[in-house]
C-alpha cells in the first residue's frame, strides 16, 4: 500500500506549474482590465490543480496497466512501481476529476456562462484520453497539441474570463506563451522517455520526430515564449518583466543541445517547471501593472 509521501510524488509536483500559471497569467489580464475578482480566481486555481493531479494519476493507471512504465526513469509510477494497485489510482483519478467538475460548476453557476460545461467536460475528457481508453491520442503524437489547448489557451481564456465575463484579445495572446512553456514540459519528459515509449508502442511526438528534431522542438517552445512577451510590451509596457526569466532557461538548452539522455533529463524537467513558473508570475504581474 502507497504511502502518502508515494501518493504526493505519484502526484507528479514539479508538474504542478503547468496549472498554477494560466491561472495566475489570466488572473493578470483580468486585473489588468480591472475586472479582477479573486474568489473565482482561487476556485479556477483549484479546478486547475485538480485537473493536473488528475491527469498524472489518470496517465500513471493507463500507463501502468499497458506495462509502459516498467522500465521509465524519472519520477515516481504508482502503478508500475507496484506500490499502488491500479484500482486505488484510478480512483484518485476519478476523485480528483470530480472535484475538478464541483468547483467548476460554482464558476458556471455565478457567471451564468452555461457553455463552459462544455468546455470542462472537453478538458476532462481530454485528460483522460490522453493515455485512456482504446485509443488514446497520447500515443499518436497529439499530446502537445492538447497541452497548448487546454493548458494554455483555455486555462488562461477561461480564467479571465469567468472573473471578467468577456473575451478580449489579451488572454488570448497571452496564452501562448503559457501554452508554449506547458508542452516543453511535456517534450522533455517525452525526450527522456523516448527509448522506452518507442519499444513499448507509445508514439509520442518525440518518438515520431526522432532525437535531434526533439531536441530544437524543446528549445523552441522554451524560447519562444520570451519573444511573445516582448510583442506585449507596446500594449502592456510591464509585460517585459518576463523578459528576467530569460537566464533560467540557458541551463536546460544547454543540457538539452548537449545531447542529455535518462536521469539528467530529470533534472532539466525540473528546471523547465521553474522556468515555467518564474515566467508565468512575472508575466502576471506585467500583465496586471
């Protein structure tokens, strides 16, 4: 039986960022308009937290039960470690994309937005589908398509938009770098993985671009972002303040170029998550300044 320190780290932590800064991203853009209301924000921060843990157990039972963690380095597997039976991670899953839909639904409720169940029940189905069911599209090289989707633009549209009650262009510009920085998360992991994903059927985008384009994929997505922030600066002169996170990220695409392979890799997973994180707060803070 998984100990509670098992369960946190089959929670996959370093991960967590990818939920905490396109709440914190669109909550800027809503203080930035003035509209900013902080109960929703904390409820929509909650929605994205539970969706996160959610999707890393739901991915750890898939994963596990199709035996393609058996043989992974990196963090912590529940089920293909064996110290989580796969019934009690499945469960962990569903309890947490439950409560995901609960606080959702208080956000629809007081906003009146009834489409955005629509939303909700896209984003779960998507966090489950990434590794579930008989076909899931986290083996054919559509992960990363998902996460600039769902952790990106509708994590920061949706927040700023249940605080503000409307759309404007901002949310939707500034959520491509979140979304950008979510999948280089997702390509470094896969980057890690790639030995084993190939041999165990799992054709993840790095699978299918091979080592080298993996690696400019990478670098891409972690670079990127900083040039959109700098397109901000004329609209919202403050937003330049994610331009300080810039050093960050000279350490994992220097280990990434360099050809870093297995547990090193670890490391660069976790420096991509503070990277992530320092970014998304300081763009925040630009955004509502």
């Amino acid at each position: 039986m998984a100990t509670a320190g098992q369960w946190v780290a089959g929670a996959r932590p370093r991960t967590l960022p990818a939920a905490v800064v396109p709440v914190a991203v669109g909550t800027g853009v809503a203080v930035s308009y003035g509209d900013g209301v902080w109960w929703r924000a904390i409820i929509a921060l909650a929605v994205a937290l539970l969706l996160q843990v959610g999707v890393n157990y739901a991915n750890d039972y898939s994963d596990g039960v199709r035996g393609t963690d058996e043989a992974r380095v990196g963090p912590l597997r529940l089920v293909g470690s064996r110290v989580a039976s796969p019934r009690a991670v499945l469960t962990a899953a569903l309890g947490c994309f439950l409560a995901a839909a609960v606080a959702g639904l208080v956000l629809v409720v007081v906003t009146k937005a009834w489409w955005l169940l629509a939303v909700g029940a896209l984003s779960i189905a998507a966090a489950w589908f990434y590794t579930g069911g008989s076909r899931p599209y986290g083996y054919r090289a559509l992960g990363e398509i998902s996460v600039f989707v769902f952790f990106g633009l509708v994590a920061v549209a949706g927040t700023a938009y249940v605080q503000m009650e409307r759309l404007p262009w901002l949310p939707v510009v500034a959520a491509i770098p979140v979304g950008l920085l979510a999948c280089a998360l997702l390509v470094v992991n896969n980057l890690r993985d790639i030995t084993t994903d190939g041999p165990a059927g799992k054709r993840t985008l790095a699978v299918v671009l091979g080592d080298t384009r993996t690696r400019a994929l990478y670098t891409a997505c972690l670079l990127l972002p900083f040039l959109v922030a700098l397109a901000l600066v004329p609209a919202r002169p403050f937003a330049a303040l994610a331009l300080l996170a810039l050093p960050l990220a000279f350490a994992p695409v220097k280990a990434v170029r360099g050809g870093a392979t297995g547990f090193p890799l670890v490391t660069t997973l976790r420096q991509t998550g503070r990277i992530q994180l320092v970014f998304g707060l300081l763009l925040a803070v630009g955004l509502a300044l």
